[in-house]
C-alpha cells in the first residue's frame, strides 16, 4: 500500500491500518508526481491511498503484465531516502526494526502503558 506521507490523521490511520492488518506500506512525498509514477511501475501496489481531486481516496491500482514478485514476509515499511545523490531508494524495514525503533524511543523518552504521547514531528 503506497499512502501520501501527509501530515494529517488520514495518512496516519492508513498508515497504521495498514500494518495492523498485515500489509507492506511505503509513505511517499504527497507533491511528487515523478516518484509515485516510478514507485508505482517499479512496486506494482495494490493499493494507493492519496489525496486526488481534494478528497482522500483509496485505489486498487491496476498491474502490469508482468507478475510481482512476491513480498517478504516480515516486510514493513518501505521507507523512500532523499534522493540527494541520485533517485530516491527504498529502504526496507521489517515489523521487527519498526518496534525496536518505537521501544527504543519510548525507553529514552521513560514512557510508560499509562503515558499518552502527541506526533510533532513530520512524517
């Protein structure tokens, strides 16, 4: 599932939705229509979930001839690098790497079951 990495509680709950029920998710800059239209020739995904034509609108998007590859099992997060020295990258984070990031970061920031915590941060 490709989601526009906006920063507003549609991208959010996709995103999280997302991983919740299993699939493979890559956040992608919302502006740039030249990295979804390679992302999407090169990852073929099911599904995108971006805003067109003002509204958040969730498409099965239609594959090539040719057949995918199949993903790795514990496949996560496809996360897009700057480009700064060439084409953009995906880089691929399993379930594993996203919890230990999100343990390590609680354990720095002493959070606790009982705390609540606000994303300030841009996606």
């Amino acid at each position: 599932v490709a989601i526009a990495a906006e920063a507003s509680e549609h991208a959010i709950v996709a995103y999280l939705g997302a991983l919740r029920a299993g699939h493979a998710v890559a956040m992608l800059p919302p502006c740039d229509n030249r990295l979804w239209d390679d992302f999407l020739a090169a990852f073929q995904p099911d599904f995108t979930y971006r805003p067109l034509d003002g509204r958040w609108r969730l498409v099965r998007e239609a594959r090539c001839a040719r057949d995918a590859e199949p993903l790795h099992p514990d496949l996560a997060l496809l996360l897009m690098t700057s480009g700064s020295s060439g084409a953009a990258k995906a880089v691929r984070l399993s379930y594993g790497n996203l919890e230990a990031n999100a343990r390590s970061i609680a354990a720095y920031l002493e959070l606790s079951s009982d705390d609540r915590a606000a994303l300030v941060l841009p996606l």
